[in-house]
C-alpha cells in the first residue's frame, strides 16, 4: 500500500473533508501538522503574529484532532518548523507517493504551497491542493474570478440565484496506522516560545477542536433553538447566546461551513424557517466572499492602499494613540469596552469589531494596516481573509459600495449598550455611574478615575 502523506493546515477535522477522504482512498494516510515558529514573531510594537489566545485554542483543536485520529487507528505527527522544509523531509523519508492538502488563496500560504511544490518536485513526488474552505466550491461559481462583483449584495443575489451548495463529504471510518512513525505529543506554550507572563490565566471560553465545536453547533441550533433567533440577537454583547459563537471553530476548519448550511437546512426542514434562519448562512456567504475577494485581488488586501488602490488616503502614525486604542485608554466607553475585552478574552462581537476599527480609521485616522494586525495577533476567531477583507472594507479601500460609511460611536453605544451594562462589565471603573452619566463622557465630562477622550467625536 502507498504512503499518502496528508498535511492539515486550516481544516482541522475529520467530517466533510474531501481532500482527506481522497488521501484515504489513495492509499496509507501519514497525517501531519507542522506548526511554523515564524507565526510566533514579535512585531515592533511587541505582540506576537499569533498571540496566546489562538495558539492556546490551535493546540487544543490538534489534541482533539490527534484522538480522533487515533480512535480510527492512525495518529496525528505534529512537527515544529518550516511546512515546506518539513513535510518534503517526511515526504522523502517515508517514501509517500502523493501530498494531499487543503488549498489557501492568501500570500503566506500560497508562497509555502509554492516552495513545497519544488522541494518535492526534486523528490519526484507530486502535490494536489483541493478546495474545501468555504460554503460554495469555487468551481460553481456562475462567474469567473476575475468578474467577482465588488458589491457583497451583487455577489449573494447571484449565488442564491445560480449555485448551489454541495452535499458533505462522509467521515473516514478505520484509518491504516502510522505504528512505525515518531508523533510527539502537543507541545506546550511555553515550548513554542511564550513566556511565563503569557501564558498564565488564560481564560477559557472556548474549548478547541472538532468535537467541541459541533456540541456548540447541536447547541445553537437544536439544543437552545437560538438559531431561530438569531438575526433579532446577533448584535448583543454580553453573554453566550446572543451569537453562534462557531466562529472560532470554522476559522481553524473544525466545523465545515457546508456542515452548519446543511444543518440550518435541516432544522428549516423541521422546525422553522423564518429571517434568522437565512441570516446564519447569510453570514457564511459574507465569509464566502471575503475569501474570494481575497483569491481575486491577491496582495493587495494586505498593501496599504487596499484593493481599490487609493493612493490618496493617508493614514496617522502614531504609536501613542495606537497604544490607547490598543489597552482600552482612549476615554471613549464603548470602544474602551470592546478593546478590553478583546485583550483578556481573544474576543470581540461583530458589532464591536465594526465600531472599534471605524473609531480607528475613520476618527484617529490611523494606519489601519496596525489595525488589523493586531486583529491578527488577538482574535481567537482570526480568520486571514475576513480580517483584511473587513479592515478593508471599514477603511473605505475595500468592497464598501459607501466608502464614506461611518459608525457613530456615542450613537453605537445609545442604540446597542442603552444601560451601559457592556461598558460597566468591562470598565470596572465607571461600573458606578449611571448610564447618562457614562454618556456625558462621550462629550469630554471628566471623571476622575477614566481618561478624558482623545478626540472630540463630532
């Protein structure tokens, strides 16, 4: 039998995974994870590529991953280093005739898909990349890439008009073994490099990997039924129930988008079909288009002119205000709010993720390429494509059909934090202020436990 080398990269999972099922079908399946050292850099400003709440979630979802595997006779090899210098080392070492992976469209992955194509090009072995991120293959698209509309709305109406989603692909039974390789455990945090002030009290909202994040799936839509609530819901900011709170779990491939489609079907099938319902796979669609968006433009959804290359938007610079953006100091409530909680807990809700960048770009006026990165570094739910894709999209230099668009933020906080529960639940220090008295802050009112506001907002 054939050693099939499979590399896992963002689709860390068994169910719904067709370029695994072909690995299988191929022949003995040596199952690889390489965790690349270089995503653990420190930036100038001093955060990590890949800060502690992701790296913490990604080992807990190849743990996962690693039992599943071995529950069907096969392992899990995980390595640390360069994927395109180590997965050619075992390619050759083990005589594996194919490599099979998932595909990526964005820069840094597809310049490691390149490099490992000729490192095993010398080897003779061939490498086959098969599309699986996203909710409709790119291959049913009724348009080709290049034609993407650069309006989301134009882009939904066509999909639901003339594409359909796929049926999923059937998870693996007994797998052969991989007795005769070496796999090491999960390596710690402290054993990629993170220090000891890192490291501790990292909370746990979130538990990594397949089999947590389809129990949260069975929770939100047939447990809890929250799914047919969602749209009326999914802009709150406190609590567990408000949202899916998949998007952790789809980001690193643990749940298949096609998976949470089927299954939203389903429950219309059964119980209700109403807004809310659509708005989950609404959502996905958005994911959707950020990613193809991303497959369209290339690297300029990382240059600073962005994929409308603007040449003239300038952007600020200036490290202080970044820093007060950055700890929650800018004396604005609702954007010290979501910024502190981004920074304890990995996580923002959609909404603040929206009002904090729009503070960032369109009030500061600050590079939003910082923005962005440090989105990069903090969120547990990162995600390459969306991230730029909405950075780019706030900063008036993406797909926005309003460049100017603007988030309000006193108004943001009136509407969405009306009592200011969100703002007190995060700002210990005003948690003893009424909430017309947090808004006043909003106009420059002092108080002397909170910083004044670093900008007049209009």
């Amino acid at each position: 039998m054939q050693n099939i080398l499979f590399w896992f990269r963002n689709d860390l999972r068994l169910h719904d995974n067709e370029a695994f099922l072909k690995a299988c079908d191929l022949g003995r399946v040596i199952p690889v994870y390489v965790i690349d050292p270089r995503q653990f850099e420190k930036s100038k400003f001093g955060y990590r590529k890949t800060g502690r709440f992701r790296v913490k979630f990604l080992l807990e979802c190849l743990a996962d991953l690693k039992k599943s595997l071995q529950d069907r006779g096969s392992d899990l090899i995980i390595k640390i280093g360069n994927p395109e210098e180590e997965l050619a080392k075992i390619a050759e070492k083990k005589n594996v005739l194919y490599v099979l992976a998932s595909k990526e469209v964005t820069q840094e992955e597809t310049s490691q898909e390149f490099e490992l194509s000729q490192n095993l090009k010398r080897l003779n072995i061939d490498i086959e990349l098969i599309w699986g991120a996203t909710l409709y293959h790119v291959r049913d698209l009724p348009f080709q890439i290049k034609f993407l509309p650069d309006v989301f709305t134009d882009f939904r109406k066509k999909m639901d008009a003339h594409a359909k989603v796929r049926p999923l692909f059937e998870t693996p039974g007994k797998l052969e073994s991989v007795n005769d390789i070496k796999c090491a455990g999960i390596p710690t945090l402290s054993e990629l490099g993170f220090e000891e002030e890192e490291i501790k009290d990292i909370p746990s909202f979130y538990e990594g990997g397949e089999t947590a994040g389809l129990a949260q799936l069975d929770n939100f839509i047939w447990k809890t039924e929250n799914v047919k609530t969602y749209k009326d819901t999914r802009n709150g900011l406190l609590g567990n129930d408000f949202s899916s709170k998949l998007s952790a779990w789809i980001s690193l491939g643990c749940v298949s988008p096609r998976k949470i489609y089927h299954e939203v079907r389903l429950f219309e099938e059964k119980i209700i079909k109403n807004e809310s319902t659509y708005w989950v796979i609404f959502e996905l669609i958005w994911r959707d288009y950020f990613h193809l968006v991303a497959l369209k433009y290339g690297i300029r959804v990382f240059k600073i002119c962005g994929i409308k290359h603007d040449m003239n938007k300038t952007w600020r610079q200036d490290k202080g205000e970044f820093q007060k953006w950055v700890d929650g100091e800018t004396g604005i409530p609702f954007v010290d709010a979501n910024m502190r909680e981004l920074k304890q807990t990995g996580y923002m809700s959609n909404r603040g993720r929206q009002i904090v960048a729009s503070f960032f770009t369109k009030d500061l006026k600050l590079e939003w390429w910082w923005g962005a990165r440090y989105f990069e570094s903090m969120l547990i739910d990162y995600d390459v494509c969306s991230n730029w894709g909405n950075w780019n999209y706030i900063a008036g230099i993406g797909n926005d059909p309003r460049p100017n668009r603007y988030f309000h933020i006193q108004k943001q906080a009136e509407k969405y934090d009306p009592e200011a529960e969100y703002v007190k639940a995060w700002i210990p220090e005003l948690k003893d202020l009424s909430a017309e008295e947090i808004q006043n802050l909003y106009n420059g009112e002092g108080f002397e436990a909170y910083p004044k506001p670093i900008i007049k907002l209009p």
